[in-house]
C-alpha cells in the first residue's frame, strides 16, 4: 500500500491532478455554501454547462487555453443573477433556457469542427491530462478566491444571510454578489478540466450540504465543508487510481458517500 | 457630540411611497431631531414599515427624506427577517454582525466588537443563547437576538420595527426600560414603529400617527397639526404625546388606558 502510494507519486500526471484538485475543491467547497444558502445551488450547473459552450467555442475555432473561457462563463455568471431579478422567466427555468442551449450550441460546434473526441473530454473531465500552467492556473485563482473569501468573509456572511439588513446597513449588496457570482465562475471553469461539465456542480455543492446537516455556526459550517471536499477528493483520486474508475465520478461518489453519513448523524444529534 | 446637539436627524417632507403599487403614504412631512424618542403608530397597512425602509434607503420615494447620519451609524430591527430554516448560524453570529458597520475596511472583528455583541447580549437577557442555531430559537427569542444585532450597529440612530412582537409582558417591559435608558442615558436617537399604546405613551416623547390614506400632519406647529388631524380619517399626526393624546384620532381609537 506505502509503495503503491510513493510509486503514484512519481507520476507528473497524478501530481500534478493531485495538487490542482486539491486547491479547486477547497475553493470550491467555500463559494459552496454561499450558493446553497442563496439558493442558487442549480446556478452552478448552468454556468458548467455555458463553460461547456465556451470550450467548443475555443476549440472549434483554434484551440485556446483554459482561461479563454473564464470571461463568457464570467459574464454569464453576472447576466444570470441580474437577469434573475428582473426577468419573466423565473429562477430554475432561465437556468434551464441557458444551460441546454449552451450545451446544444457547444456540441454543433464541435461536431462542425470535427473535434468530437473532445466531447467526452469537456463532459466528464480529464483530470489525468492536465499540464503544468494548468496547475499553476487552478493554484493561483484557488489562492485568490481564498484570500478574496477570508478578507470579504464578514461581510459575504451578512449578505448571504440577510441581504435586507446588509443593504440597510451600508454595505454594498450587489457588489458582494457579483462578487460571489464572478469567483463561481471561475471555480466552476477551472473545476470542468477536473470533473466536467456535468459533474462540476457536485463538488461546488455536496460538501457545504453535508456538513450544514451536522453544523450550527456559520464559520464551523465553512470549516467543515472545506475539509469534506478536500477529503472526498483525495479519496476519490486514489481509488481512481487503484481501480482504474473514472475520476469525477468516483469523487462525487464519496461525497455522497459523505452525505449520507453526516446526515444520519444530524439525525441521531437532533434526537439526542 | 455637544456641537450638533440639536441637529436634524431625520427630514421628510411632502413624502409619498407606495407599497405593491398601492399609494400608502402621500404627503407626508415630519422631523426627527437627535436625542429624540419617535413613536410611529398607525392601522396595519398604513404604511409604517415602508416608510422605514424609505429612511433606510431600501425602497423610492417621491418627496424630500434626508437622513443626516451614516448607514454606518444606525441600528435596524426588521420586522420580519427572511432568515430560511437550514442556515447554519448561531445567536452569537448574527449579532456580531450588527458590528459591521464599524470595521471600516479592516476584514475581521476585533476584542472590542465581540465584547459589544456580548454586552448586548446581555442586555437582552440571551447571553447563554449565543452558541446556539438562531432557527432552532422561538420567536421571541429571535426577536431578542435581533434586537441586541440592532443595539450593535446603533451609534446615532436606532430604528426599531415593532420590537415587541413575540415578546411577554416582562420582557417587553424591560426593553423598553432598556431602549429608553440607551435614549436618555446614551444619546441614542430611537425611531420605533408599535402596535403596543400602552407602551408607546409612557416611552416616546413625539407620536407619529400615520393613516392609511394618510395626509399627515404639518409637523412641529402643534395648532397646524390638530387642525389636520381634525380632519378624521384623511389625517395623520405628528407631535408630542401630550398633543396627541388630545387630538379626534387618539379618542376615536377608545384609548381610556393614558398614563
């Protein structure tokens, strides 16, 4: 087992998945329970699957780095919280407009294209192919959105739980939120190279769901979440590895394996 | 603080606001000056809490409102907080979060706010509640967390919407023994919207009496204000207790209970 485990670290590849992964899901896991609090849990979803249509796009016309996609999966993050507000078409079915009709588009432009070995690529992630500058991309946006967290954390905490009394109390309401808008973008673009576009939201969400079923506090409900999916993930890259499965699934699997437990164990806390 | 004793905190003049498309409020005009403790009473639906979400900015309005003190200066209990049943945080949280306002643009609570949120706490008698999940509480106990979050943020003003909702009748006694101390004793301006008339008249020193087609009082002049409120129904009041208790509106309310 310690000689599997030395040996899987000589390769660059498993490296180099191991510590991208390792930053991704800890931010991931923070902007998470925002999300969920806002009730904008599906929202991660859309954007994956806008990020979907932005790759094809970069790739169909010439193949373009990672961070070609961050600004239209970036803006479509802001357009769709504004556009929540105002628009007729509510909530869950906006999300529902944009997200098929990204992924539709991306899929015509990479059959166009010819680039149709990618689909798979873009839909359930490559971990084991990414290159060094895409570790050092997902390291330093991780770096960002913690630091951005951990400054703007008092103030993220007021707006997610009480958005009325923020704004009464001076504090800029949408900023925050275009703020928390526009890092879900880019954890949601980074995090696709990972688990896919259909997988994405997964890490973004089961880690603050799980440990809100068994924290009170807001700070311990963080703390606990990124601990949750930085576990998950380290467990979900190593049976992967020993057993030859699929990467993004078998990370969500123990996130959901997660799930499970610390909600029994809510349960059992709520009766004692 | 003695320099701007008397200044005005807040201004209104010929203000209207409307609620769901409704005119609720219309020409509207009263003052509120530092120091002082406004009571606004008025039926449900007449618009009291808009109007404080006027002052506060979160809602238009047509007319003149000028509020003369910072956001950061100001205490505000809601009437009702959106507050959904699986959000992880404590008592203890959402109070510190009336210390906000006062971080500047420093990111973390220093030892000074969390000793504040503590004496607040305190104060409204839910210290041992602190480490507890605020929608695990009863309502009246949210309500006295969400008070002592407003004595937090209050530096010069402290608007309070219905305050004494979900609580008992010692309790409430001593909140208003408590809000009434942090106006007398501390300076605090108060600004608080009630149902409860008993306590409104034996705390408050000017009445804000706002109707549902209100076309409220000409403040200060006391001659001008009763002259409008005779007008029944269409009118409002604004003024001190003893004019108000004077006035057509207070004794067609069946209010035998004055102090």
């Amino acid at each position: 087992m310690f000689h599997e485990t030395v040996q899987m670290f000589s390769y660059d590849f498993f490296v180099y998945a191991f510590i991208a992964g390792i930053f991704i899901s800890l931010s991931a896991s923070l902007l998470g329970v925002n999300l969920v609090l806002k009730r904008y849990s599906m929202i991660g979803d859309g954007l994956a699957h806008v990020g979907f249509g932005a790759f094809a796009l970069t790739a169909a016309i010439n193949p373009l780095p990672t961070w070609v996609a961050l600004p239209i999966v970036g803006i479509a993050a802001v357009l769709l919280l504004r556009v929540r507000k105002s628009s007729k078409i509510k909530g869950d079915a906006l999300i529902a407009v944009i997200s098929s009709g990204s992924l539709a588009a991306g899929l015509i432009l990479l059959t166009a294209f010819e680039v149709t070995n990618d689909i798979n690529r873009y839909m359930f992630g490559s971990i084991f192919a990414l290159e060094k500058s895409d570790v050092i991309i997902s390291a330093v946006c991780s770096l960002i959105i913690i630091a951005l967290y951990l400054i703007f954390y008092n103030r993220i905490l007021l707006v997610t739980i009480d958005e009325d009394y923020a704004h009464a109390s001076g504090i800029n309401v949408s900023k925050y939120n275009t703020l928390i808008a526009v890092l879900t973008a880019v954890i949601i673009v980074l995090g696709m190279r990972l688990m896919g576009a259909l997988l994405i939201s997964g890490l973004v969400i089961f880690p603050p769901l799980s440990s809100m079923r068994v924290f009170g506090g807001f700070k311990k409900a963080v703390f606990c979440s990124a601990l949750i999916s930085v576990t998950c993930f380290t467990a979900g890259l190593f049976f992967t590895f020993y057993y030859s499965l699929p990467p993004g699934a078998c990370i969500l699997m123990m996130n959901l394996l997660v799930f499970i437990l610390f909600t029994l164990v809510g349960k059992i806390r709520q009766r004692g | 603080m003695f320099y701007t004793l008397n200044m005005r905190i807040i201004k209104c003049e010929n203000l209207c606001m409307s609620y769901e498309n409704k005119t609720v409020l219309s020409e509207l005009s009263f003052n509120v000056e530092r120091g002082d403790f406004l009571s606004i009473v008025g039926e449900n639906g007449s618009g009291k809490s808009t109007l404080i979400r006027g002052i506060l900015g979160l809602k238009k309005y047509k007319g003149v409102l000028e509020l003369n003190v910072g956001r950061n200066q100001i205490g505000y209990l809601p009437q009702q907080t959106a507050l959904a049943e699986d959000f992880p945080v404590t008592a203890g949280e959402i109070v510190l979060c009336g210390c906000l306002n006062d971080m500047g643009l420093f990111p973390f609570y220093k030892k000074k706010h969390r000793e504040t949120a503590i004496d607040a706490l305190k104060k409204m008698r839910v210290l041992e509640l602190e480490k507890r999940r605020f929608c695990e509480l009863s309502g009246g106990q949210k309500q006295r967390v969400l008070i002592a979050r407003a004595i937090c943020a209050a530096k010069e003003l402290l608007l309070l919407d219905e305050p004494a909702t979900g609580l008992d009748l010692a309790v409430r006694n001593e909140l208003y023994e408590l809000i009434s101390s942090l106006n007398k004793n501390d300076g605090l301006t108060v600004v608080m919207i009630s149902h409860d008339m008993e306590g409104v008249l034996a705390n408050s020193d000017k009445i804000l009496h706002v109707s549902a087609i209100s076309k409220a009082a000409e403040a200060v002049n006391s001659d001008k204000t009763l002259e409008n409120g005779s007008t029944k129904n269409k009118g409002g009041f604004f003024g001190t207790v003893a004019e108000y208790i004077k006035t057509p509106i207070f004794m067609e309310m069946g209010c035998n209970n004055v102090p």
